[in-house]
C-alpha cells in the first residue's frame, strides 16, 4: 500500500490507486461491490442472487444500504477516532447518530427475518457482514451493539456459519471505543551529547512541562462550541417550525406554509436551492432515490441548524433531484461544506425572498407541490 497501488502499472487498473482490483482476462474491475458482484454473476442463476427478478431488487437494496448506511457511518466514527481523518466532535456525533437510525432500522428488519432476503444466504448477507464486521471488530462494543438484538444475533450467527468462519475466524467484539489519537505524538529525542550550560535550563523546563502533560490528559479539553451557537439570538425558533411541519395534516398551505412566513427570520436564517449537477446519470429510480438518501444521511451533522427538502422529479429517467435548504446563519455553514462532500455535487443558489416566484418557489417545494414545475414528482424527502 502506498507503493506498488502507486505504480504506472496499477494506476492504469484504477486510475484513483484504490485496491482492491480484480484482473479478469477481460481486463480490471475496481469497487469492492463491484467486484463481488462480477465473482457472483460468474455462475449462471447463482442462488447468492435470488430466485426471482423482486429478490434481486431487493439484495441489490441490502447491498447498498450496507455500503451508504451502515459501512459509511462505521468509517467515519472510526478512521477519525484513529486520526485518518480529521476529527471533528460533531461530525463523531452525526454518524454515530446516522449508524444508529440505520441499525434500528436493519433490526426492525431482522426482527422477523433470519437472512436480509429470502431463507438463506445471499450475497447481501456477505457484504453486510463483512461491513458489520468492520464496526464489531473495531469500535461498536456490546454496550453499543445491545441496543440491536436482532443485528446482534444476525451478525453472529453469520460469522460462526463454517464458510464465514474459516476466513474471519474468531471474531472478538471491542472491549472499548478507540480513544482519540494525538494530532502530533510526542517522539523520543535522539541521545547526544549534554550540553552544560543548557542542563540546567533543560531540567527546569522538564519539572514544569510534564505536570502540564499529564493534567492534559487527565482533563481533556472542553468541546469548542460551534460558531452558530454563537451568533445572536433569532426570532425564528428552528424547532417550532419542524414541529409546525410535522403537525398540521390538513390546509397544509394556510397553516404552515403560512406560519414558515410569518416565522422566516432573514437575519438569523438563509434559504438556499440547490440543483444536483450530473441529473443525466440518474436513470434507475431507486439507485438516484438512494443517492438521496445517502445524502440527508451525511447531512445528518447539521440537523440542529438546517431544515431542509429534497425532491426527485420526473416520470420517467433521467430523473431530477432538486433541494430546498433553511441554514442557521446568513451563508451554508462551513462546517457543512467541510465535512458533507455531497455538497459539491450540487449548484447551489441563495433564495431572494424578496422575489415573489421564488418565495413561492420555496412554498412549493415545502408543500411538495405536484406537479413540480409542470413534471411529476417521484418522491419528496424532508430533513427536519
């Protein structure tokens, strides 16, 4: 890794350097699903597949939550604990938050089935362990993991079964939550030759500062705040609004379309549109309805600061998906555009509220108006 993943000669099976890479004799194919799939579909009407059209929709589903809900979430709890990435605390807290919902929803799942699909294993069952494996092995430990009884079973009646077993053998669950590595760790001076006038100097200086490292450890730092905490207060109350919008079932449009108005406070709040770039790739449903939701999932870490609507629109591909967006503060926070990398795949545009249109552009999509600008709307997702 680093080396021989960097070579002319690798970079040309993955132009991205990323393993791993299965060479076929029709040439290479990167993506580890990608790579578990071409291995499945070697074998005519492999049963890993399904038996019918529905069951592979649905592996195909269980594979993709298994890799955006559950393996995503694991990797950015875990590679920030150990300082692959950077560590941000409320980042830590969206994805544990994020990996939360989806494991309560995989045990709702698992409550009344044994496999993910069907009554035996399929090759969503292998990706979905190999992912579990990663969280178990690493971070989740049982105080985490007891919350899901029914992934628990799952998880370890899947690693005991004697094909997984024999390539995963013994598998312990975390005794503990890594702690967070250093940014800098302290490294042993070289022996040299003492240097009498600085001696003394030295060892006064050894006396003051270990004291100070050994309090730092015992006390870590208090969580800096975040910057729109800060800000001054707003008349709008962010939580009243989504309670407002969750509430009112019936004259949706005079109740909380109207209430968002007379809430909508443009000093302390922005809308914000946005326009996802690469529409002409979303031509299968429920792959673009994913990407989606993978999004709203990763945006997860603003939740206390935004509202937000994303709506999938057309009847037939390529399907448009189209976003509305309220932000604590008078620009999209930065922590956002640092940490969610989905945000660079949208234009994004600030509402004029002072242009009627948009306003009632912004009402529209709220509403989940249909037809949405003269198209049908497949889907409308919220993020409150």
């Amino acid at each position: 890794m680093g080396v021989s993943n960097q070579t002319p000669e690798f970079l040309k099976m993955n132009p991205i350097g990323k393993v791993p890479v299965l060479e076929t004799p029709d040439g290479p194919i990167f993506e580890s699903n990608a790579i578990a799939r071409y291995v499945t579909k070697l074998q005519p009407e492999n049963p890993l597949y399904g038996t019918s059209l529905y069951d592979y929709g649905r592996i195909e589903q269980w594979i993709d939550f298994a890799t955006t809900e559950i393996e995503v979430n694991i990797e950015r709890w875990y590679l920030s604990r150990i300082r692959f990435t950077q560590y941000l605390p409320l980042a830590e807290e969206a994805a544990i938050s994020s990996l939360k919902r989806a494991l309560g929803a995989l045990n709702t799942h698992l409550a009344s089935n044994t496999y993910l699909v069907g009554h035996g294993v399929s090759l969503a069952d292998i990706i979905m362990t190999c992912n579990l494996s990663y969280g178990f092995i690493q971070i989740m430990t049982k105080s985490f993991t007891s919350e899901f009884p029914h992934v628990e079973r799952y998880f370890w009646t899947m690693v005991n079964q004697p094909k997984f077993h024999k390539l995963f053998g013994d598998v312990k669950q975390a005794d503990s939550i890594p702690p967070v590595a250093s940014k800098k760790p302290v490294q042993a001076k070289e022996p040299g030759k003492p240097n009498p006038k600085d001696e003394p100097k030295k060892e006064a200086k050894k006396e003051e500062v270990k004291p100070k490292e050994v309090e730092e450890e015992e006390a870590p730092k208090p969580k800096a705040k975040n910057p729109l905490d800060l800000l001054p207060p707003s008349k709008m109350i962010l939580d009243e609004w989504k309670r407002l919008y969750s509430n009112t079932k019936t004259n949706f449009r005079e109740v909380a379309i109207k209430g968002f108005w007379d809430m909508y406070d443009p000093e302390g709040y922005s809308l914000w549109f946005c326009n996802y770039k690469y529409n002409d790739e979303n031509t299968v449903s429920f792959v673009t309805l994913n990407k989606v939701s993978g999004f709203l999932q990763r945006m997860d870490l603003a939740r206390k600061y935004a509202f937000g609507k994303m709506l999938v629109i057309g009847s037939e591909p390529p399907f448009k998906v189209k976003g509305l967006w309220l932000f604590r503060g008078k620009e999209i926070p930065q922590f956002v555009l640092d940490e969610c990398y989905d945000m660079e795949l949208f234009e994004w545009t600030k509402v004029d509220v002072n242009d009627e249109a948009q306003k009632e552009r912004v009402s529209q999509m709220i509403e989940d108006a249909e037809p949405f600008e003269g198209e049908a709307l497949l889907d409308a997702k919220c993020f409150k």
